[in-house]
C-alpha cells in the first residue's frame, strides 16, 4: 500500500465536516488546487461509505457516468448497484422515481456520500444536472453528494443554495496560506525556509499547491525557490526530467488510462517492471494517487495534460497503447470504454469484427452520435463487410426519427443495396439474408402505411425462406414505444375499419420470431374503446396480454394494460386503474435483468406516456411526468419522434392550468406535428383542445364552429374516447348542438351520454386522511424546509420527522418528498 504524506489541514477539515450537514457540497477551483486530495483526506477517516465517481478524461455521456456510478456503488450496496445498472440512466420520470427509491436504500444504516470527481467534464449534461438536482431536493437522510470541478456549476436555477440545500467551497478556501506552506515543506523534510521566501512563495503561488508542490521537488534537486509561470516546463523540471528513461516511458504509456490497475498496465503496457515502477512513482510523487477502495491508481490531472502533450512527441505507439486498453476492456464486457479506446486507436474495425461473432448482435448502447462517428470514420469497404451491423445502425437512426439521421440510414441501406446488388461474386443465401433485411428496414421507413408496409414484410419473408430476420428479434419493440398500438396506423376519417381489418390480418410477419404476438387483440381492444364499445375492451385486452405472455412481448403488454386503466377510469374505479399500472411498472421490474438498456428505456418513456396520460385524466397535472407537461421530450426515447403522442399530453397539462392562449397557440404548432403521419387520433385531440381554447377565450359560438368540424371526422368512424376524456370542457358545446344539423342525434346523444359519465366519475374523492402532526410536517415540507430545520421548528428529533414523512408516503403511495406534495395538493390538504 503506497504511504502518502499528506498535510492535515485542520482549517480544511472543519470546513468540510459540512459536507454531512448537507444534500449538497460543490467543490470548486482550477486545477492544481488540492480538491480532490482534500476531500479524500477528510473522507478516509470518517465513518461513511465513500461512492467516488471519477470522471478523469474526455467528456462523459450519462451512460457512462452511470456505468462508472454504479460500479463504484457496487462495493458497499451490490444489489442496489445491480438494480441501478439494470434499470440505466433516469431518463423519465418513471426511472427517476425508482431511482429515488433504490438511492434511499443507501443511507438507510450508515452515512453515504457519493464524491462526482471533475464533474465539469458532464456538467453541460441537462440529465446528469436533473438527477443531481432530483436527489439533492429529496434530501434523502444520510445520503449526501459532493460535485468536485474545476467550474462552478450552474445550480442557481435549481434554487438549491436558496433553500439551504447546498454547501459551496471554492479556491480561496482551498488555497494554502503562508503557515500550511512552511507545514508542508517541513512534513516533506525539505529544511528551512525563510519568511521571506515563505511569502515570496505564497504571493507567486497564490497558495496553489501544485505549484508548491513542484518549487518543493525542484529545491530538493537543488534548484533555488523559485516558480516559472509555465506549469509544464516546472513539471519537466522538477519531476520528468528526474526520472529514469523506463519510468518516463512507463508514465507516458500510463497517461492513455483514465485510471488503472497493476494487472491491466501489464498487459496493456507488457512491462513486468510495472508494479516496482509505479509504487516508486507514488512513493516519490504526489501526482499519482491510488484508491484503496478500487485499487486503482489514477494520474492528477496537472500531471496527466503534461503527458498527454508529451506522448504526441514521444516515439511510443499512441494507437497500440489505446488498442491494448480497448481489448482489456472488450475482455470484461466494458464495450462503451472499449468502444472508446478503438476508435481513439483508429481501429474501430477491431471491434466491430467482435461484434458481428456474436450471436445477438446489438450496438445500440453506442447511442447515435457514436454510431454517426463509426459511419463517418470508417472507410465504406467496412460497411460491406459488416453489413449486417451497419443495417443496424441504419436501423437505429430509422426508429430514432432524427431526419438527419433517417437520410444517413437510408444512405448506408443504399450503399449496401448497390454492392450486394451486383450480378458477380456472391452467395445466393447471403444475397437473399441481406435483401430480406433491407425490405425489413424498408418497411419500417414505410411506418403506419400498412399496405406498403405489407407489401416489403412480403418480399422479406420470400428471402428469408422461412428463416428468421437477425435484425428485428423478438426481444425487439413492435409498438415503437407508444403506449397505444392502433394510434401509429389509424390514419383517415372513415378508415378505422379497413385499418384493423389489415392489422388484424397476420401483421406481424413469422420471420419475426414472435415479436408483435398479441398484436391484433391490442388493435381491436383500442378499437373498441376509442368507440364507446366498452363490453368488448376487456375481452380483447386481456386476449392480448396472454397472448403476448407466450412471447415475452412486454409492449403489447404495456399497451394493452393501458388500454384497461383507461376503461377503469371510464367506468369510475379510479383506483382500479392506478393498480393495474402499478402491476405493469412491478412486471418491468422484474424483467429489466433479461431487457436490453434499450428496452428498458423505451418501456420505461411508455410508462411515462402512460402515466402522463392517465393523471391528465384525472385532472391531476402535477404528476403529470415534467418532460411531458413542459414540453421537453428529450428526456425520453421516443422512437420514430413518439409520432407526436407526447403532445396530447402536453396540451392535456396546458388545458389543466385554464392557459387559454397558451393552449390556443400550443394547438396550432402541434398541428404539423400530427400531421407529419396523419395520426388520426392526434388530430381528434389537438382539434378538440383548439376547439376548448377557442370558447373560452371568444365565447361558445366560436368554440362550437372549431368542434363541429372535430364531431364530423369522428363521426365517420363513431370515435367517442377523446371526447369523454375531455368531457367537462366540452358538455356545454355538445349541449348547444342539440337540434342543429349536420351531427347524428345518435351520436351527439353518445357523445353527451360519455362525457357526462366520464366527468362525474373524474371529480375528486379525498380519501386519505393525515394526523394532525403529519399535516404539520408536510406544510413545513411543502414550505422548503429540511428534515433538520422542520425538527428544529416543531421541537422535535430528526429520526421521528423522518418517521412522519415515511407514514406520509405509504399513505400517498408514493415513494419521495416531490410526489407527496404534489398529492397533497391535488388532494386539497395543502
């Protein structure tokens, strides 16, 4: 174990013991200034279980911050850490919800502080920024996070240091003064030094100990006590240049990791000296650190730059160095950081050629922009031999619904095409594999026009020869992540019939393995309820979800589900329908160890589809998942651009908040986006809530001529659903058409009859009831209060507050601080 000598700054400690006072700790300062030395040292010696995330390198995605979060969890809470992976990053609220709930399990029994090392390398990630911001304002007990940058985060807006939820140590703090200066190089046995030099020392250095650190090196070499304002040429001076040509070359090697271990420098590096070399490399500096809780040793920064620039000069092979790391990692299943290592190498190829021998073939854990780099980077040939990788990632731009993307799928399709295309030098059964996949993609380019969509299932399913698609398996979403099957293929008034007639007939091809089983049950049971024919939803939803079961097709289950709750909401048994979806989010749970991150998160932003849907419903905007009530849809994967289905949810949210003009001008811009695939049911709704906009904002008559237009396409086909679900804002129009023309009595009378019966089973029902001490707790909570400054206020400890907001909780059936005072209020107790 190396034996540091570290300066014990008393000054520094007592500022720090404030990092268990609060959610939140910034650590601040340029580099060079002993952040992370500091926190360490305070944190070795404090009964707490450490999580230190090190994000040393390039910038980081929130993939790989979570991989590198939940491999350091892993340690003190295995299971937690194990659920967290399985789950992925919380992209919606759904995820953040069940991550709130697992992070609650770590402070369950003991202080936990989660250290984010050289958070500025992520801080412009928006989703990384809300989950810090999420778990800081849940304040959950004995849970704490540090953020160490050299930038100040930008967590003003969050309101957290207004609300006393954050403590902030910048560089002034940190910096050494005069007395800690003369400490430190007497702890480093480096003799006296005079008060002038001293200070001398101190005003260059500005109390940065980098800079000290590299004067103390030079004076034990004999230099004079003196500091060149160019960093590098002091390290070259006082440190490389110190070295032994093995140790310069094995540092320099070093430099390609982000961290490292003894084994894996040996065999990246093939030097069976490594380990002598690096204990004395610690021994000697203080620019190398180890980590006795990973084993791992890590270069500082200031060091790290340093080599990084001189490993441009040297005559060591950069792209070998990257490889040897790359393989390591593609050894331990790690193909993010591998990924990394053979691109940095120029040898993506390596990898890819990895990738197509392996049985289940999938790259969408790259995520686009790295798909994007491998298409650009790579010369074309790749593409022909890879070719059933590159239609993959032709895929995954297709579904991903970008237009820049969807032209460079199609593109990589038609390269692919033309070259196996040409009458010389191929297999038949390799040609016919090949085609058969790209009427595949072609099919979904051709999304919600079923007969064109048939007409490429046909000719895939002749080249396949009743083989299987390697592309499309059976784990793979036929709904493309909407939560309502029938919305993506429902087109034209008066076509509803037509269009579950084809869906109904064999749509989901048997090339594909089961994917889509259930398919047509979902259609008719959708069918079903969006017409007001309720006896038969049930049937042919549960029809479905069995039937999807025998296949592991956990959509359709999804959608089907869905399909359920709504009816529950539609006969009044509200609370019913929050049970099923509480079942579907239970069965997602536990199948996310045998789901693909993909998957999950594509299941994961239907839930939230569900759910946002559902509480719009109910009146209850607030739970309303945020993304989808403010409009921000990049927090979710929403294949093929979610078709415009997070837009009825949010103009839901607006109509709740009675904003008119906001709801007026919000159906307008929503317009072109329902009318990019003619999604006939996004059209009913966007219309109806313009419709809604218009009589209140310029009186009835206005708001009837808007609806009538809406009446008449829904008519064609006898829709009722969309307008029941709006059913309180749109009975005094429908009662105003009693009698005129161009709407059938029987259905104006269908439409009345299911509005009136839908807003009368919405009115809200207060059926949970708080102690009087409970109510206390929660206004104060509500208020912005911390758990510590509500015990101070009602007199009370702070594990009976944390008591209270646990019976709180399971009397709301909610699971952190933000979702029960959103209850609260929809409940009217606050």
């Amino acid at each position: 174990m190396p034996n540091y000598k570290v300066l014990k700054r008393k000054r520094i400690e007592n500022g720090l013991s404030n990092i268990f006072q609060y959610p939140l700790t910034v650590v601040s300062a340029t580099m060079g200034y002993g952040k992370t030395t500091a926190v360490k040292t305070f944190l070795e010696n404090r009964k707490a279980n450490t999580i230190w995330v090190s994000l040393t390198g390039e910038r980081s995605t929130e993939s790989q911050f979570w991989n590198k979060l939940c491999a350091a969890s892993s340690k003190y809470y295995p299971d937690i850490a194990k659920r967290l992976l399985e789950m992925g990053f919380p992209y919606n609220q759904y995820q953040m919800d069940k991550m709130v709930e697992s992070i609650n399990e770590y402070g369950s029994d003991k202080k936990t502080v989660l250290v984010i090392d050289d958070y500025h390398l992520i801080e412009d990630n928006k989703q990384v920024e809300a989950f810090v911001e999420v778990v800081v304002q849940e304040e959950i007990p004995n849970f704490h996070i540090v953020l160490i940058s050299r930038t100040r985060p930008d967590i003003g807006h969050a309101g957290l240091l207004s609300k006393g939820l954050c403590y902030y140590v910048d560089s002034s703090f940190l910096a050494f003064t005069t007395e800690e200066i003369e400490e430190y190089f007497r702890l480093m046995d480096c003799g006296h030094l005079t008060q002038k030099e001293l200070e001398g020392i101190t005003n260059y250095t500005a109390g940065w100990i980098s800079a000290i650190y590299l004067i103390l090196l030079g004076m034990k070499q004999g230099l004079r006590p003196e500091i060149n304002s160019n960093i590098n040429r002091l390290i070259e001076a006082n440190l490389f240049n110190q070295l032994e040509d093995e140790a310069k070359e094995a540092m320099l090697g070093l430099s390609v990791f982000d961290n490292f271990t003894i084994k894996q420098a040996q065999v990246v590096l093939q030097n069976k000296n490594i380990r002598h070399i690096v204990n004395q490399l610690v021994d000697q500096n203080a620019f190398i650190e180890w980590d006795p809780q990973t084993g791992a040793y890590r270069l500082h920064n200031v060091l790290r730059d340093y080599l990084h620039a001189k490993l441009e000069s040297s005559t060591l092979d950069i792209n070998a160095l990257c490889m040897g790391a790359g393989h390591w990692y593609l050894v331990l299943g790690d193909y993010v950081t591998a990924f990394g290592y053979y691109h940095r190498a120029g040898r993506t190829e390596e990898l890819l050629d990895h990738l197509s021998k392996m049985e289940d073939v999938s790259i969408s854990f790259l995520g686009n922009d790295l798909m994007h780099s491998i298409c650009n980077d790579l010369p074309q040939h790749y593409c022909y031999k890879y070719p059933l990788l590159f239609m993959q990632i032709a895929l995954n731009f297709v579904v991903g619904g970008e237009e820049h993307l969807i032209r460079r799928g199609v593109e990589i399709v038609q390269e692919i095409s033309e070259y196996y295309g040409r009458p010389e030098g191929f297999a038949l059964n390799l040609c016919d594999s090949i085609f058969a996949e790209i009427e595949l993609i072609y099919a979904i380019l051709s999304f919600n026009d079923i007969e064109l969509m048939e007409k490429h299932a046909r000719r895939a399913a002749a080249l396949f020869h009743g083989g299987k698609s390697a592309l499309i398996l059976r784990h793979s979403e036929f709904t493309f992540g909407l939560p309502h099957f029938l919305y993506g293929y429902y087109k034209e008034p008066g076509t509803l019939q037509e269009t579950l007639e084809k869906l109904a007939d064999h749509f989901a091809p048997e090339f594909l393995d089961g994917c889509g089983t259930g398919c047509e049950f979902l259609a008719l049971a959708e069918a079903a309820l969006e017409t007001g024919q309720l006896e038969q939803v049930e049937l042919y939803a549960m029809k479905a979800i069995y039937k999807a079961k025998t296949k592991m097709q956990i959509g359709i289950e999804i959608c089907a589900n869905f399909t359920l709750a709504r009816l529950r909401l539609m006969e009044g048994r509200i609370e019913e329908s929050r049970e099923l979806m509480r079942k579907v989010k239970e069965m997602l749970s536990e199948q996310k160890p045998r789901l693909s991150i993909q998957n999950n998160l594509v299941f994961s932003t239907m839930i939230d589809l569900c759910d946002g849907y559902l509480y719009g419903c109910m009146k209850q905007a607030e739970f309303i998942p945020n993304g989808l009530r403010s409009g921000d849809f990049s927090y979710g994967a929403y294949l093929l651009r979610g078709m415009a289905f997070p837009c009825i949810i949010q103009g839901k949210a607006v109509m709740l908040s009675e904003n008119w003009i906001a709801l007026e001008i919000l159906c307008e811009s929503f317009k072109a986006k329902f009318d990019f695939m003619h999604n006939q049911l996004g059209i009913l709704h966007n219309s109806i809530y313009a419709a809604i906009a218009q009589q209140k904002l310029y009186g009835m008559e206005a708001g009837i001529c808007a609806l009538l237009p809406v009446l008449r396409e829904g008519q064609a086909d006898g829709i009722v659903m969309p307008f029941a679900e709006n059913g309180e804002y749109l009975l005094p129009m429908l009662e105003n058409l009693k009698g005129r023309e161009g709407i059938s009595p029987r259905y104006l009378d269908d439409l009345l009859s299911a509005c009136a019966r839908y807003s009368e089973n919405m009115k809200p029902r207060n059926q949970t009831s708080l102690t009087e001490r409970e109510t206390e707790v929660l206004k104060l909570l509500a208020e912005g209060l911390t758990q510590k400054e509500i015990a101070e206020n009602l007199i009370l400890s702070s594990s009976t507050i944390k008591r209270h907001l646990e019976n709180i909780y399971q009397k709301f059936e909610v699971n952190n601080k933000i979702s029960a005072i959103k209850k609260a209020k929809n409940l009217k107790l606050l």
